[in-house]
C-alpha cells in the first residue's frame, strides 16, 4: 500500500505535534484560519498543493521536499524491492487476524522513517505470525466434555 500525498503531509504533521493551523500558518505565512484552511484541503486532496507550496510544507516539517512528491498516479513513488524483501500473498494474511493491518501500518512508518514506530509493530506482526494461523477456531478456545459425554466448545 502507497501512501497518497494528502496522507502523508498528515501523517509528517500529526509526527511534528503540529495541527493544520499551526503548520498552514508556518508554511504560508498567513494567519491561522487562511492556513488551517489551505492544509485541510491539502490533506483532504481538494487542493492539489504546488511545487512551492510542497517545498514550503516540507521546510516547516523539517523533511527532503522530494518526501513529498508523487508519481502520475498521485501516490508516493514505491520503495521497490529490496534485496532480502518478503512478499506475503494474500491468502496467507487472511490466516492471521490483523495482520494486514499492521503490515500497512509498517509499510506507512517506513514511508516516513519512522524507525521506533518500525521497531514496534515489528515486533506486533512478530507475535501475531507467532500464535500461528487461525483455522476457525478461536485459537483461546478449548473443547472439553463432562462425565455424560456432552462437549462444551468455550
């Protein structure tokens, strides 16, 4: 998953502790409300930013500008493949319960360099690939059966 540009002006932000005002203020040297204005359309992609507005942005956010440029397609440009990658297919996230969620998480953290946010969720998809794949049942559930032979499934 490609980090769109609107998502990751928000994301650098939100990381900077700034709030839309505070950033649209800084970068455009205009008052809060003007500002605040610009950047949520920025984020919300009803604004499509110009090159100077992405150097500006980028200044304030202590970030390269080329952070914040996009391909043809409005998304940010893929990492590509790296020696010692891993491509997971589909079917094999589906086996664990929240793990695509966190792998986009990951893939987002490390689309802004977010090497603590890297490390920790690391270690998330670590314990969830850990616990094994769920096949139906709830992996907590246990099947036990009374002195008649009635099976309780709790």
């Amino acid at each position: 998953m490609q980090l769109t540009q609107p998502e990751m002006i928000q994301i650098l932000r939100k990381r900077a502790n700034l709030n839309q005002a505070e950033l649209g203020s800084r970068a455009f040297d205009t008052n809060m409300d003007s500002g605040r204005t610009k950047i949520k359309n920025i984020e919300l992609g009803r604004q499509r930013p110009t090159e100077k507005d992405l150097r500006q942005i980028a200044a304030c956010l202590d970030v390269p500008f080329e952070q914040l440029l996009v391909s043809a397609d409005g998304k940010t440009p893929p990492a590509g493949l790296r020696k010692g990658a891993v491509l997971m297919s589909q079917k094999v996230i589906d086996m664990f319960p929240d793990l695509g969620n966190y792998l986009e998480m990951l893939e987002k953290a490390a689309g802004i360099e977010d090497y603590e946010l890297v490390e920790y969720l690391a270690g998330k998809i670590g314990d969830i690939l850990h616990g094994g794949p769920v096949t139906g049942a709830s992996p907590d559930a246990t099947i036990t059966s009374d002195t008649e032979g009635r099976v309780d499934r709790g």
